[in-house]
C-alpha cells in the first residue's frame, strides 16, 4: 500500500509531539485530583429517565441528596441497558471521571456486570440496589443494599381494601421476580387484614417499562370490576393517570404520584433513598467499613409511604396509622403461618413467622391465596 | 360506578377496545409509510418519526394547552424528518434504508435528549367521543370512548384509496412509485413526487406518534414506543401496500397487542408471554404463507429497493 509510504519523518515528528503534550495533559489532570484532595466523586447508573415519576427518580432523588454534602460530587448516567453497557458506563465513569463509589440502580445491573467491573478494580466501592449480597460468593469491595418496601405495600393494602367497594383490586406488576411476588402479596394480606373475601388480580406485563401494555393492562382490570389498582413497574404514571381517568383508586409506588390522580390516590409505597445514600457515603467519607448487606423498612427509614388522600376514610387512616406504629416499633410481622399460597399448598406454617429481615423470603416465588395471577410464565 | 361481571365476553370486549386504542399510532404510520412507499421509496425512520413527533406533540400540548395544536406540530416535525430524508434520498447512490435506520436513530435520540422537561408534566389530552352511552355497563361505554384520531384515520383510508386511484396526482405518485423511465418520459418530477410523498408519510407517522403521547397511554416518556413505528412500516408489506390492508393489519395488531392483558385480567394467567408476543406470531404466519420464490409481491411498486 503506497498510504504506508506517506508517513514521512515529519508527520511521525508532529505524532511523537501530540504525545507528548497529551501526556503532559494528563499528568497535569493527576495532579489536578491529587490537590483537590477531599473531593469524592460517586457514580450513579439508572436504567431508565431519571424522572419518571418512578424507579429511577426515586434513586435520583436519593442522589440529589447527597449534593449538598460537602467534597462530594455526584455524576449520573440514565438509560443505561442492563447489558453490557453499563460495564462500559462503569468503565468510563472510573476511567474519565476517577469515581470512587459507583451505585449501578438497576436489577439487570448486578450479575455478571457489575461483579466483572468489581473484580478489575479491587480497591473501588460498587453498591447495587436490589442484589442478594453472598460472602465467599460475591467480591469484597461490592455490596447490596434494598428496602422492605413491602411493609408501605401492606399498608397501602390496608387503605385499598377499606376503600374498595367491589372487593376486588388489581395489580399490574412487570416480571415475576421475588421482589415483585412480595410486594402482590403483601399488597393481598395488608387487604385481606380488613376484609379476607378480597382477591387482587394480577397482569404481568413482561417488562419493566411498556406504558401501552400497562395502560391495556389497567383498563382490563378495570372492566372485571377492579376498583383499587396499584403496580410494581417502574414507571407508574400511567397506570395512576388511566386509573384517575375512569374514577378508579390508585396505590402508588416507587414515588409520590398523588399530583397526577388527586381525586383517587390513596396512599403509596415509596423509597427513601435518601436516608440510605447519605448514611453510605457519611460513613464512606469518614473511612469506615461498609456494610456490604444493607436492608431496613419504615423503622430503618429505608421506605416510607404518601401522604393519604382525601378518599381514605377516618376508619381506614386509623387501622393503616396502628399498623406503620407496629412497624416503626418493629413488632410487625406481614408472614406469619398459616400461609397458603393460591394454590391451596402451606406455604409458611401455622406457628412458623417469616419476619422482614428473613433473607427467604427474598426469594419467594409463590402468589399468596386471594391472588388471582400465574407465577410460571 | 356498579361492578358488573362480564366473564369470558370481556375478553372480545378488550380486543375490541384495543384494536381502537391501540391501533391508532399503527393505523397513521402504516398510512403514511404506503404513501411513501407507493412513490418507490421506503423511510425506515418512521420510528424515529414517531416518538419524535410524540414528544413533540406533548411538549406543544403542555406549553401551550392545547392538545390538536400538539397534534399539528408533531405532524410538521415528522414531514420535515421526511423531507430530511428526500433530500438526502436525492442526491445520487443514497440507500434509502440505511438513511432510514440513520434517520429513526436521529429521530429517538433528538427527541429523548429535548423530551427531558416534559417526562414530569401532565400535558392536556386529546378528547374523546363517547359513542358507548346506550350502555349500562362500564366496560363498554369505555370500550367505546373512541379518540378523534382515529376516526380521522378511518376517513383516511378512503380518502387515500381515491387520491391514489382516481385523482391526476394519485396516477403520478404510482407512476413515479412503479417505472421511474415511464415518469421521466411524461415529465413527471420524481425527486419532487418522491420528496412530496416522503413528507406527507412523515407527517402522518407525526400525528400516530402524537396519539401514543396525547391519547393512549397519554403521556411522554422515553419507554413510550415499543416499536409500534417499525411494526407499522412492515405492516405496509403486509398489507400489499393498500390503505384498506393498512386499516384492517393495524386493527389486528391493536387487537392482538390488547389479548394478553384481557386474558390475565380474566384469569388465563398462564402462558402470557406468548399471548404477548401473539402480535408477532401471526405477522410471521401471514408473511410465511403469502411468500412466495417465484413471483414478487402483489401490488409492490416496481421501484421500490427492496423488490426490485
């Protein structure tokens, strides 16, 4: 090839130069981080909008908390595939921007891709939401962290079947994961708890983020007569919003949505990442140890709930009220025996209590009795 | 409101109502894709197009209140993605398909990276005709809430079958569409013709994308497409590039996308990944059994890339 012979002395002359300068650049930038000293630089991923009025915002909230820390600095990446792009999202984010502690949100997020970052650079902190941490299975410098949000579900169970006329709710849940499977049934008991004839009727719709497939989904349910609907996707906007518009009651999750259904929101589950961002990063900033399993519920502040709306009844605010004190003073407990699943099988025997911090009921895979839904795909 | 239990028949029902709801954004980007493709040219950005002319359509609705002022603006940002298109399409040895796939990049991207504002706001909605108030039952008069989009979309239909059959600028985008020679002979302009019909297709994949962010689910965000644009373009090969095909291929899909939910809700809880993926299943079949190796497709317009 005669492109060969077109590199001529100068040209390599003027690369060697480039370089060089590069190199000084990038000496210069060591120093740079070196002087400013006290500055963290913490990574988040999000595998959606970061204001969805959902999953990701709840984690961008958290975030946006910990911006007034001072020496810390918060960098965030959004729409980031639970593929290999957030090993690459995660690469850049050390590489470029010299993040010390790095939150991958997303569920899709932890294996393999995050334990294969973690493994090439040992002395950095991955913090994964949702993942069951494993010692002598899972690296050392990764840990998991999680909420009980399925105490704020029971609760918004309590609400929903006080409120509900047709003793019938909906869920409309996106996968059948046990996170997703705890969250119908304690949804189910915290209604059965104020009437046992309640039944919730579950859609899967297949994926985390399919507004038309949720909003068919929602409307479907409304016409068997479903008055209460409440979800676990990670958008519920439209799910709220169609429910409001056929004057039905919503349970919200992930965040408040109570400003898109202001005549039927009733309460919510929401995430109070907050809490658990700025503990980490407290304890981080101050060099101590971090836990790699982090998991709390409404005592631990990890969860919270909305705000009622105006269609919750004194009866209902008072029941739900006498609950949450319950879980605040952690004598609580949503899995006590005899549990039978919708199959008729015991699945928590009479005498036996699951209680929160229980790690098997993290991997539940059953529909509690009352739930009208298929765990098989 | 009273709770009346329809049983099995609310599965029809659901179907129905899908096929309206749902089939609406298919209903406008098929239409606007046969009138594109019928000049001989095939925009595969009409995806892109779509959640363009969604975010768009949410935006304008939100700044300004006004839902059909949305509509209006997401069509003339889909017929100027169209005219991007036919200007680059003109210019000599343009694949029209890899500009198609470069164009529904641009498309999505663009409109993610402007529709980061409007995610969060509640933007006023598209209204609805109630033609269900015979009913006593709920689910029915839902069922026939039936979305002004679509029936300007019904009217579509027969009013693109007479534009392209009995009118002088019909003959002439068929002409253009099926012997280039033959149209340079008459004096026809194709590049004209063809940037025309690109932009007219743009429009309308605007206005489907519109519906998605203003009607059904009725608000913008980034998961809103699940490639209802792409669907709807292979749903014009399906269709045999007939405006009547169209209407009835996107009513399928509409119905079939709607069957998967209906069953769940009706206690059929097994097997709804393949109720959800039913929509797929049928194109395959349907392409399966009217291909052929020996003859090329009905009514394909003989310039088109992909059949010459």
């Amino acid at each position: 090839m005669s492109v060969k012979n077109n590199i001529s002395r100068r040209s390599v002359l003027r690369g060697m130069v480039g370089v060089g300068a590069l190199g000084m650049v990038s000496s210069s930038m060591l120093v740079k981080t070196a002087m400013a000293g006290g500055t963290v630089t913490i990574g988040f991923v999000y595998v959606g909008a970061k204001d969805d009025y959902g999953y990701n915002q709840a984690h961008a909230e958290g975030a946006a908390a910990l911006k007034s820390i001072p020496g810390v600095k918060v960098i965030e990446e959004e729409n980031v595939a639970e593929t290999n792009d957030v090993q690459k999202t995660l690469e850049s984010m050390i590489n470029l921007d010299d993040t010390k502690l790095l939150f991958p949100t997303s569920f899709g997020y932890f294996d393999p891709h995050m334990l294969k970052v973690a493994a090439k650079y040992k002395d950095l902190t991955f913090l994964h939401c949702g993942g069951l941490w494993t010692e002598g299975k899972h690296p050392a410098n990764t840990g998991s962290y999680f909420g009980y949000i399925d105490e704020a579900q029971y609760l918004s169970g309590v609400v929903a079947g006080y409120a509900s006329k047709t003793k019938k709710l909906g869920f409309v849940a996106a996968i059948p994961i046990p996170q997703v499977l705890r969250n119908i049934n304690s949804f189910t008991l915290g209604a059965q708890s104020v009437d046992p004839s309640i039944t919730t009727q579950v859609i899967f719709t297949g994926g985390w983020s399919e507004p038309v497939k949720e909003a068919e989904a929602t409307n479907s349910l409304i016409d068997q007569g479903v008055d209460v609907v409440t979800c676990h996707v990670d958008g519920p906007k439209v799910i709220v919003e169609t429910a409001e518009k056929r004057g039905i009651y919503s349970c919200g999750y992930h965040a408040s949505q109570a400003s898109l259904a202001p005549k039927g929101y009733l309460t919510g589950a929401e995430w109070n990442w907050a809490k658990v961002y700025t503990d980490y990063v407290t304890s981080y900033l101050k060099g101590e140890e971090i836990p790699n399993l982090v998991r709390g519920g409404l005592k631990e502040g990890v969860v919270k709930t909305s705000a009622y709306g105006p269609a919750v009844s004194a009866e209902a605010r008072e029941h739900a009220d006498a609950v949450k004190a319950q879980f605040m003073a952690g004598e609580f407990v949503i899995y006590k025996g005899e549990i039978k699943d919708n199959k008729g099988n015991v699945v928590i025997a009479a005498g036996q209590s699951n209680s929160q911090t229980d790690i098997a009921l993290e991997s539940m895979d059953y529909l509690v009795s009352g739930v009208i839904g298929d765990v098989r795909s | 409101m009273e709770a009346v239990d329809l049983g099995l028949w609310s599965v029809p029902l659901a179907v129905f109502a899908g096929a309206i709801r749902v089939s609406t954004p298919f209903l406008f980007v098929s239409l606007g894709e046969c009138l594109t493709e019928r000049s001989g040219r095939i925009n595969l950005g009409l995806e892109g197009t779509l959640v363009f002319g969604a975010m768009s359509g949410y935006a304008v609705s939100y700044l300004t209140g006004s839902a059909w002022l949305g509509v209006l603006v997401a069509g003339l940002a889909g017929s100027l993605f169209g005219l991007l298109h036919a200007l680059i399409c003109n210019m000599p040895k343009v694949n029209d398909i890899a500009l198609g796939i470069a164009l529904m990049m641009l498309g999505t991207g663009l409109a993610f990276f402007l529709g980061k504002n409007y995610i969060q706001p509640q933007a006023p909605n598209l209204p609805a005709i109630s033609l269900g108030s015979w009913s006593d039952l709920a689910p029915v008069r839902s069922a026939l809430e039936i979305n002004a989009l679509f029936i300007i979309g019904l009217i579509l239909v027969p009013s693109l079958i007479f534009f392209l059959n009995h009118t002088r600028w019909g003959l002439m985008l068929r002409t253009v569409g099926d012997s280039e020679d033959a149209a340079r002979a008459i004096g026809f302009s194709v590049k004209g013709v063809r940037t025309f019909s690109t932009m007219a297709g743009g429009f309308l994949a605007g206005v489907g994308g519109s519906f998605l962010s203003l009607y059904y689910p009725g608000s913008w965000s980034e998961g809103l497409s699940s490639g209802q644009g792409i669907t709807a373009v292979a749903l014009v090969i399906f269709a045999r590039w007939n405006p009547l095909y169209c209407f009835y291929a996107s009513l399928l899909f509409g119905g079939a996308g709607a069957l998967g939910p209906a069953l769940q809700a009706v206690g059929i809880t097994s097997g709804y990944y393949l109720f959800n993926a039913a929509p797929y299943i049928l194109t395959l079949i349907i392409m399966i059994f009217s291909s052929s190796s020996t003859h090329r497709f009905a009514g394909a317009p003989g310039e088109l890339s992909v059949t010459r």
